[in-house]
C-alpha cells in the first residue's frame, strides 16, 4: 500500500454553471445536463454478465494500529522489551500523546512504551542485550523495599464486554525474594482495581501466568489504566515477553473484529502491501512466544510477527474468505515462495490467491525491480508458484489504472498462463484540488466525480492486454487496493477537511466506485478494498470497535454477489469538472444519481443501488421495472446525514450507520422514493 502525501485527484461540481471567485479562468464546474425535479430510472430485463464475487474483497497490513491494536487481541506494546522499533515521526506521536515517556525513557532506559511504576523508587532498571527470552533485550528490575519497585504501562481495556484478563511474563530469577505481582490500576489516580501474585524463583527463563478480574462498578468504557509489574524487598529478577489478553479472545484474536468482519461478507483478503517486499514467512510461524521483534521498515512501527500465516488462515477461515497472499518479490527469491505455499496448503485446504509483488513500480519498495528486470522475475515467480499449486489465481503487479502502460507492456510480455491478472491500485486523494481555495463544495463534488472517472482508465488498461491475442479472454484486472483518503502535503495525519473514507462522504464515494466496479466487471474480477481493518472499513481505538460509514456500504453491496447485471438508464442530469487535481483535472459526463441495478439467481429479487451525488437536491426518483412485476413491498437501507463530514469514532461508534426501512408501491404498482443529497440507498424489490 502506497499512501500519496497530498495526492491525487479531485474533480467538482454544482448545480449550476459557475466560476468561483479568485480562481483560475479555466477552473469551473458545470452543469452539462440539469437535475430534473423527477429522476426517472428504467432496468432492463435481463443481461448478459453475472456480479463477480470477487470485487467484494479486501485487504489487511501490518500499517497503523490494524493488526497491533486492531485484529490481534493482545493489549501490550513492546512485550518484548526492545529498543528502536518507532520511526522518528511515530515517536514524535508517541509522546505528544504520552509526553512522560520523554523524561522517562531519558532518566531509565526503559524501552518505550513502558515507564517506572512508582517514580520514587528511582533509576532500578537495566537492559540486558543478549540474554533474552524473545528477541534480544531483557529488562532487570531491582527491588527497592521501602518503595513500590516495577514497570507500567498505559492501557485501554474491552471492559464493556471483558473483565477477565489473562496476564503473563517470562522471568529469570536473580537474587532475592521470589514474589511478582500483576496490577491493573487507574491511570489517572493510580488506584489499585485488580492484581494477581506469582512465585518465580527458577533462574532459567520461565513463563508465569495469571488472570487479573476487574469490578464492574470500578470500571467503565474508554476508561484509561495502567498494566504493572512489580517485585517484592531486595529482589532482583531478569523480565521479557510479556503479554495481557482478554479472557473471550479468539485464541489470538479480537472477537469484535471477527464478528464485524463476519458480517462484511469479504469474498476474498489480502494479507499484502508494502511489508511484503521485505517479509519472511517464516519469521511469522511456531511458537508465538518465540517470534522474533522487528521493525517494520515501510511504517516505522515495531513488527511483533504475533500475526503470521497460521493467524491469518484462522482469520479467512473464520469470516469465510478466501486468503489471498502478497509473494516477496523484493528480497524474496522463488524458493522461499515455493516453501511458503507448500506449508500453506499442508495447512489450509480450499482455492488461494497468490500476488506476486505490491506495487514494484516504485523505488519505496525494498529490492524493487527496474523496467527491464520485472519480467523476467515476475515468471520466475509465477513458475515457482504454479509448480507448487496449479490450482491457484496469480496476480502480477501492474501500473495504474491511471498510468503505466510501459511497466504493463514489460509484464504482457509474459506466455500465456503466468498470471491471471495484472493488479491495479486505485489511492486517490480528495483535498487538494488545483483549483486555489477552492469551497468546500467544489472539493466534495470533485470528490464524488472520481469513482466514476475512473471507469474509462479501467477499459485503457484491458485494451492494453487484449492487445495480446493469446491473453485475450485469460487475463483480467485485480484493482487489489483502492482508497479515497483526505491527507494534508507533507503530513502524516489524515484530515477530515473532504469526503474520505473517514466519513459519510466516503460512504458515498465507495458506493460510487463499487458502482464503477459492477460496471466493468467483464474487466474487473478482483478488487480489495483498503482496508478491512483502519481506512475504510473497521477500526479499534481505545478498545472500542466500530466502523466507519464506507463499511456499511460494503456490506449493504455484496448483497449482489452471483447476481445477473441488468442495463439502466436515468434521466438524472450530469456534471462537468475542469480544474481538478490531475490526472483527473478535465472529466465530463457524471450523472448526478448512479443506479446499478441486478437481479438475484432465483429471479425473484431486483436490487437497486443508487448513489445521489447531489450537493443540493434530494430527489424524487421513480424505479420502472419493464417487464418484472413487483410482487410486494421493498426493502431499503440507506446510508445519508446532516453533514457529509459526520463520522463514527470510539465515542459514538454508531453514529452513521444504515438506516432500514420499508418502500411501500404507489398506485399503479409503481416504485418511487426520495434519494437523499449525497446519500447511497440498496433497495431489494420482489418480483416475479
């Protein structure tokens, strides 16, 4: 995954023909067609392309908080204790929100995140480099008697679900008494609300364990606390590999994530993005104690490998997806990838993806191949890969859909039968038009326009592989990561300045795109969305997860899956844009109102699923069937709000979801309803 610090594209529209003021001569928006104050939608009977299950996957890295913090249940940073894990930009975000680890880490050398747990006690710590029982550091902790002596650090706790935790640590005992003690207290006040005691007088490294149970009524949600290790008198014990988990967590794993990726109905995911050029499988495999610390070099954030291959396929099994995996082309060799499927299939049986290489194209990639390497290495690989398991889809890394095509020629030159697809990225940012001081309007209707500028770069790129006539029919397009984000030049911190995947605009935005999907399907067979945990999808923050809206439209959509495409046509109107953030900067043609219409294989559901890209207007739209008879009362979800800038976060976790409802027929047997502004509306009609 490539994020673009102030990229890529933004397009706009009004209602009306106009030229904001203090702007380029060139920049406008315009009306080409008007809104009518009726929107008119006709489906055909019947078509001849079928929904792709594929286009409904997604996509999971080790980025941000979405395995560490996110999926992994585990609560604990840093268990094992080691130093220069965080990039200087993730450190400076690390203590601005935790500003007392600087005087801390300065006066003890206690690796970050953890502190001393009682100040007073004074400097009793040393690292330990070489002995350890995970990685390399080990952390001793000398007994002060007449002060509490141990280490802390700062915590946030499911406790609305969970109020058992299982605590343990590897220790070696030096001198002294024998007697740790596990704590949970309130970080703000240092009260003590559970602990649990252990004996750890082996001199060898041991794991102790105990469980720690919280009070109902001392607790609350989004509640911080502090997690501390302390010993008893004069001892002096040696400690690493720490761990604290919820006692519902699925084995490794965080039940709320499970349950809510469940019920997005992912078809496939990607476990891939820029890690992938520099990952070895095998760091990610045994003994979960016995997993070596790293940095992860692409986000600068430490790489625990707690989440490895066997995790992943539990994971794929658990919400019924189908893994797909992310090949190391960078410093991998096709040895290491023909020994990682071989262990994949000894323990997971069913269909598998395999892609070779993420976005190699780019100098940020570790061991990235030039122009005239990539072929060459992308069959070698592909040989490894299909030698080891002829059954599986390969994708190789392509270029675009907005550039690229001498990267994709390299690749086309490949025989037939090496990949079954060439991968696509679509990342695309919202808030930085050409166009300067743009309104907030003119960057939201940009916005809205890309997901359906989109769609003719999508038919380029195809009509560059069936310039092949032996690839003609045989390989396809994987759009294997697409993104509407919201980033400032040059900053780390996403903004909620447009609409992103943050908020309902995103939401309105996605649905668009996967309209755009539905519509080159015959070209598009794979597609993940970025991400399903952070980004667009689920997110975990102070242990409370949620969704954003652009999840919603995900679930909402993938209720197509399998079913027949149907031709539309509306009579909504449509937009213009010149001065949008190139490539995009000239689109015409974007229909105010974006219907996709299906029908399910049984033939007794139409669904409909309609995007208002209106700024303004909520407008009444009439839905002719032909000849499909409508057999009862539809069934609608709806995604609108208030502001395209609401969003849900860990406070109100639920505040933009779908709305239910019930589409009763007018007289007449018609279907009409308002669509919203800048709402995305899935509505299930029986027929027969």
């Amino acid at each position: 995954m490539f994020l673009r610090f102030g990229t890529i594209c933004c397009i706009a529209a009004v209602a009306s023909t106009m030229v904001l003021p203090d702007t380029p001569a060139f920049a406008q928006v315009k009306a080409d067609k008007p809104m009518p104050d009726d929107v008119t939608v006709h489906v055909g009977a019947s078509g001849s392309a079928r929904v792709p299950d594929g286009i409904f996957g997604s996509f999971l890295e080790p980025i941000g908080n979405s395995i560490n913090g996110g999926i992994s249940a585990e609560i604990l940073v840093n268990r094992s204790l080691e130093g220069g894990l965080w990039s200087h930009v993730n450190l400076e975000t690390m203590f601005r929100e935790q500003p007392e680890l600087i005087e801390s880490t300065n006066q003890t050398g206690i690796p970050l995140p953890w502190s001393p747990l009682n100040s007073a006690a004074g400097n009793r710590y040393e690292l330990h480099v070489g002995h350890a029982a995970n990685s390399w550091q080990s952390l001793e902790i000398m007994g002060q008697p007449e002060e509490l002596t141990g280490i802390k650090q700062k915590i946030y706790l499911p406790v609305q679900r969970e109020l058992e935790y299982k605590a343990s640590v590897y220790a070696s005992h030096l001198s002294g008494p024998t007697h740790l003690t596990f704590s949970l207290r309130d970080h703000e006040s240092g009260k003590l609300l559970a602990k649990a005691d252990v004996q750890a007088s082996a001199t060898d490294w041991t794991k102790y364990s105990a469980t720690l149970v919280l009070k109902r009524e001392d607790v609350q949600r989004l509640q911080a606390f502090d997690f501390a290790l302390s010993v008893e008198g004069t001892e002096r014990v040696d400690v690493d590999q720490f761990s604290l988990m919820p006692a519902d967590a699925v084995d490794t794993l965080d039940p709320d994530a499970v349950a809510m990726m469940k019920a997005m109905h992912v078809t496939e995911l990607r476990f891939g993005g820029n890690f992938s050029s520099y990952y070895h499988w095998r760091d990610g495999i045994g003994p979960e104690d016995k997993r070596v610390t790293t940095e992860n070099i692409a986000w600068g954030i430490p790489e625990y490998n707690n989440f490895g291959t066997d995790e992943f396929l539990q994971l794929c099994r658990l919400i019924g997806a189908i893994p797909q995996f992310n090949i190391n082309m960078g410093s991998g060799t096709p040895e290491e990838a023909t020994d990682w499927i071989h262990y994949i299939k000894e323990h997971y049986s069913g269909p598998v993806i395999y892609e070779i290489g993420n976005e190699l194209f780019g100098k940020w990639q570790v061991g990235y191949p030039t122009l005239s390497e990539v072929g060459a290495r992308t069959l070698a690989f592909s040989k490894a890969v299909r030698a080891a398991d002829p059954s599986a889809t390969v994708i190789a890394t392509g270029f675009g859909p907005l550039a690229g095509p001498a990267w994709n020629a390299e690749q086309l030159k490949a025989p037939k039968g090496t990949f079954d697809a060439l991968s696509l990225h679509f990342i695309m940012g919202t808030n930085h038009p050409q166009m300067p001081s743009a309104t907030p309007d003119f960057v939201a209707s940009a916005a809205y326009a890309l997901p359906y500028a989109v769609g003719p770069y999508f038919d380029r790129v195809q009509a560059q592989v069936d310039e092949h006539p032996e690839l003609r029919g045989n390989v396809h397009l994987a759009v294997t990561e697409w993104l509407f984000n919201s980033k400032g030049f040059g900053e780390r911190n996403f903004t909620n300045e447009s609409p992103s995947w943050m908020n309902e605009g995103g939401a309105v935005m996605a649905a668009g795109f996967l309209n755009t999907l539905l519509r080159h399907s015959s070209e598009v067979t794979i597609a993940d969305m970025t991400g399903i945990m952070e980004f667009a999808g689920i997110w975990k923050r102070r242990e409370q997860v949620y969704a954003v809206p652009a999840y919603y439209v995900f679930q909402m959509y993938t209720a197509v899956k399998s079913d027949e495409l149907l031709p539309v046509t509306t009579d909504s109107g449509t937009y213009s844009v010149r001065g949008g953030v190139k490539p995009l900067d000239n689109v015409d043609d974007i229909p105010y109102v974006d219907v996709v219409a299906t029908r399910s294989p049984d033939g007794k559901t139409i669904t409909l699923l309609c995007v208002n890209r209106s700024l303004e207007r909520s407008v009444p739209a009439h839905f002719d069937l032909g000849s499909s008879h409508i057999a009862g009362a539809a069934r609608m979800q709806q995604i609108s709000s208030s502001s395209r800038y609401e969003r849900n976060d860990e406070v109100e976790p639920q505040h933009v979801t779908p709305e239910l409802s019930t589409v009763r027929l007018h007289k007449g047997g018609t279907l009409s309803l308002t669509l919203p502004r800048e709402s995305v509306s899935v509505i299930r009609v029986p027929v027969n």
